[in-house]
C-alpha cells in the first residue's frame, strides 16, 4: 500500500502567506491602538464627569465660583486613590452630609450617570 504524501501548506518563505500574517499583526495592532485609546477617553471622561459632579456639589454647597473650582478638583483627586466612583459618591454624601444637604445616595447616582453621559460626549467632541 503505497501513501502519498502532499503539503497543503507552503513551508516559510515559498509563497506570499508572510501576507497573511502581516494582515494579522496588522490587526492586533490596531486593536491595541483602540484599547489604549478607548482607555484613555474612559480616563478622561471619568474625570471630566468628577469635576462636574464636584461642581454640582458645590453649587449645592453654595459655593462661589472660585471656591467650587477648588472643590472640585479635591472630587477628581479622590477618585484617583481608589478604582471605581464608590470613593467619589462617598466623599459627596459626606460632604453634603456634614453641610446639612439633603441630598440621598439615589440623587447621587443619578447625577453620576447624567453627569457621565455629557462627559462622554464633551470628550468625544473634543478629538
């Protein structure tokens, strides 16, 4: 019984599949590209929505302009010691709290999701 035996496939460099792995990292490449910079307007529009809660904050507070610029920048620092908006609602709640603010953890959240969908879209405008 007698086998025959045939490549289907070109060993390297005996036909122009190198194209077909370019196209690949080509791709990966790309990929990368979007994540970092996806990541990146993530970042940004996180902060962006950070100052304008602190400014929504403020302006609960009664602060003057200048006085909630300031607030504002101590929200976006404390969003950068811990991952995640829990360390930024807390420090609202807090804050208003210790002003004598009503202001609930549901009114919170729902200005942290507003304020999130218009940062999104000044970031994105800004490109």
């Amino acid at each position: 019984m007698s086998t025959t035996w045939s490549r289907s496939l070109p060993l390297s460099g005996e036909s122009g599949h190198d194209g077909t792995i370019a196209v690949f990292a080509n791709r990966e490449k790309a990929f990368e590209i979007k994540f970092a910079r996806d990541e990146e307007l993530k970042f940004r529009a996180t902060a962006r929505r950070n100052k304008l809660l602190g400014l929504w904050a403020a302006g609960k507070l009664g602060m003057g302009e200048p006085e909630a610029a300031d607030y504002a920048r101590t929200v976006v620092l404390a969003d950068l010691n811990r991952v995640g908006g829990r360390d930024v609602s807390a420090k609202l709640a807090a804050d208003l709290a210790d002003a004598g603010v009503p202001v609930t953890d549901d009114e919170i959240q729902v200005a942290m999701r507003d304020l999130m969908a218009r940062a999104e879209l000044e970031v994105r405008t800004e490109i």
